[in-house]
C-alpha cells in the first residue's frame, strides 16, 4: 500500500519540478567563417596550328600536294609554278630586261621566289597579323593592278601609227640643235689676253697655259668645256665660238674679262631617229592609255554602283 502512495506523490513532486523557470543559457553564436575569394585564372587562348590551305591571303601562292596542278614547270618542296605561270612570266621578264635578261635568270628568279614563300608557310609569319596587315594591303594592290590590266587588254595595245603620230607631234623633243665645243682661257684684261695669244702663237700648249694663267672653272680641264648650243654662254662668247672654224683660235671681251676661245669641234643640228625612241613613245602611249582606262572604268563603276 506504501507503494501505492508513493508514486502519485512522486508524479506530482516531478511534475512540480518540470514547471519550474529555467535560466536560459546563453548561447554565443559561432561566428561565420569570410570565405577566400577565388580567383579564376583566364584561360589562355590556343593560337590554332592551321594549313597553309586554311590561309586565304596567301593561297594564290601556297600548294599542297593534294591541290598540286598536274601541270608543273618548277617544284620547290611542294610549291610550284604551272606551265601557264611560266610561260606568261617569261615573256613580261624579257620583256622588262630586253638588254640583260635570260631565261636561266628568270629561272633563278622563280626559285627564289618560291624559296621565300617555302620560308613564308614554314616560319609562322601566317600567324602574324601585322605581317597579315602588309600582306594584304601589296597583294590588294597588286590584284587591283591585274584586274584594270584585264578589262582593258584590248585597248592597251599601242599601234605603229600611234607612235609615229606622237613622234610628229613631239618632233622638237628629238631635235638636237647645232652645237660646238671649244676651250677657253678667261684673263682680266686686253694685255693679259693678248699676252696668251703671243705664247700659243709660239706654239705653247692651250692647256697648260690655261692651266696656269685662265681664271674660268675650266682650266683643271685644260680649259675644255662640254658641247653647247645657243642660249647657253653669253651672247658675245656664243657669237665668237660659233663663227670660228674648227681649229681657229680668236678673243672676245665680256663684262667677265677676256675669253680667248679656240673651237675644237662643230657639230650639225640633227633628229634624233624614230626607231632610236620608239620604245620609249610606245611606254608612254601604254602609261597614258592604262591611267585613261583605270579613269573611265572606275567612273563606270561608281555610276553603276547601288545608293545605300
């Protein structure tokens, strides 16, 4: 029965106890830990490996194996020259060195060409955009060139009536006027001059007294001067040197001084042949013709060219 008692007295003794306040109990908080940054490292960028075919600004020039041209008139370590390409720049190479040019030298040229483009697709220099840059700004000229040489082929051709045509018309470029050489000496005055002329009559040499005495440029030549037409001296020295005969020996007094003149030689007034600067007219007939047709197509072209 003891028993029976106790355990309702002890129930509500624990129930008594369980409602007592409780001190609460702080409780710091744990402080949250600053994460590190981190710091993404940029990926570098792979600078692609690509094919010389892969390239378009150099591939007019490169050839692989597998694009190879049946055709080949000079290989190179897989670069090549066609037939075609041979045989159009041999006649320009002639053409440009009509004196000194051969066909081994163009040969040569060729393969030295085709030793720097070999250089060129080997070294990296594709991957070099500054390179690139310069590159492509010499072969957009170069092409614009060949494209207006094409649309105007037909009317770059010179004809023989168009050089005699222009040879008449320029006729007073290709005369050369009557000309005469002499030497001379320059002294100041009557006396001195005539002293000069007592010494060559006693058979001394023109040179050396010009060397000696002549106050003119001339005399570290013995007193010689270039061949000249009128218009070039004075007109009393001119008018002296031109009536003299070849060998005569006479004086003239200007406001430089006295000029003993002697004539050397005395030359006609000629023209110069048209066969001597036929080539020289047709170039320029070429030049004339290729900047009218580069003028014309290009105005064409801006006409026809849409409004945006």
């Amino acid at each position: 029965m003891m028993i029976r008692f106790l355990c309702p007295a002890l129930l509500a003794l624990l129930l008594l106890t369980s409602c007592r306040p409780v001190e609460p109990v702080r409780v710091e908080p744990t402080p949250t830990p600053t994460p590190t940054p981190v710091v993404v490292q940029p990926t570098p960028t792979p600078i692609p490996h690509r094919a010389p075919a892969d390239h378009h600004w150099p591939g007019l020039f490169l050839s692989e194996d597998e694009t190879r041209p049946r055709d080949v008139a000079i290989e190179l370590d897989g670069l090549v020259v066609t037939p075609q390409e041979y045989t159009s720049g041999l006649e320009r190479y002639m053409d440009a060195h009509s004196e000194d040019g051969s066909e081994e030298a163009y040969r040569r040229d060729l393969r030295d060409d085709l030793l720097l483009l070999g250089y060129l697709r080997d070294s990296g220099l594709m991957e070099d955009k500054a390179f690139e840059t310069r590159a492509r700004q010499s072969l957009r000229s170069v092409l614009a060139d060949l494209v207006l040489a094409e649309a105007n082929k037909d009317s770059l051709v010179v004809t023989d009536g168009e050089i005699r045509a222009r040879y008449q018309a320029d006729i007073d470029k290709y005369r050369q006027p009557r000309r005469v050489k002499i030497r001379l000496i320059l002294v100041s005055t009557a006396t001195e001059g005539q002293a000069v002329m007592d010494r060559l009559d006693a058979g001394e040499s023109f040179a050396s007294i010009a060397a000696e005495v002549s106050q003119h440029p001339s005399r570290e030549n013995g007193g010689d001067i270039e061949p000249f037409s009128e218009g070039t001296y004075s007109p009393a020295l001119e008018d002296l040197a031109f009536s003299l005969g070849v060998g005569d020996t006479g004086t003239v007094t200007t406001n430089r001084g006295v000029f003993i003149v002697q004539k050397l030689s005395d030359m006609s007034a000629t023209v110069t042949p048209l066969e001597d600067v036929r080539d020289d007219i047709a170039r320029t007939l070429r030049e004339e013709k290729w900047e009218a047709g580069r003028r014309a197509l290009l105005d064409r072209l801006e006409r026809e060219e849409p409004t945006p």
